[in-house]
C-alpha cells in the first residue's frame, strides 16, 4: 500500500507503523517466511533491523508503539534519516518521556486528560 501511494501521490506523507516486539509472534507469515503485509519491508533482510528496512523501502518515519521505543532505538532512526512518530500513548508521563527523546509525532489516546490542569 505505501508503495503504491507513493508511486501515485508521492507529495503525502507516509508513515511504516511497526507492531510491538511481544505482538512479533502473531505476524502471519508465508511458507518462505516472509509476511504479506511487510512488501518486502521484512528486518530478517536487513540484518535484523526494522529501522534498516523501512529506510529500504523508502520510507520517511518510522511509527512505534510506545513500548518498542528506547533511546537506541530513536538514535538509529535518526542516523537512518528517520522521523519517529509513537502510537500508543496514552499518559501523561508519556509524552514527557517522549518529549525528552525529541520524537516527532505522537497519537494520543485519550485526549482530554492530556489537557486537564
């Protein structure tokens, strides 16, 4: 899907979302072991690194769930020429920590305690 908007509408901006680590076991996978939904997008064919792998694909961002985003990890994407925008978050302290990691988008759950005083 990426592939195809970018080849017919190449001025929006796409984003690889990426599943956290402990859903990996739940990714449905061909005979070859490769996913129907990665289109190649695949981190066993870059050294085991997402990062490397949506940066193959032509890739822009990089979306985690909160709970696969480490300083290392926002480090890497970042050297790849990566943006990082977290999906998942849903506290307060979540977007001060991801603050503090200089991401650059957020999807909030939950948006009215985000705002209450």
């Amino acid at each position: 899907m990426l592939r195809d908007l970018k080849a017919r509408r190449p001025e929006i901006v796409t984003a690889h979302l990426t599943v956290p680590a402990a859903m990996h076991d739940r990714i449905r996978r061909l005979p070859n072991g490769d996913s129907p939904w990665t289109d190649g997008c695949d981190e066993r064919h870059f050294g085991g690194s997402e990062l490397r792998a949506i940066q193959a694909h032509g890739g822009r961002e990089w979306s985690p769930h909160l709970a696969d985003v480490t300083p290392e990890r926002v480090a890497e994407a970042r050297s790849l020429g990566l943006a990082v925008g977290v999906w998942g978050v849903s506290q307060p302290a979540d977007i001060a920590a991801m603050a503090v990691l200089g991401v650059d988008a957020l999807t909030v759950s939950g948006p009215a305690w985000a705002v209450e005083g």
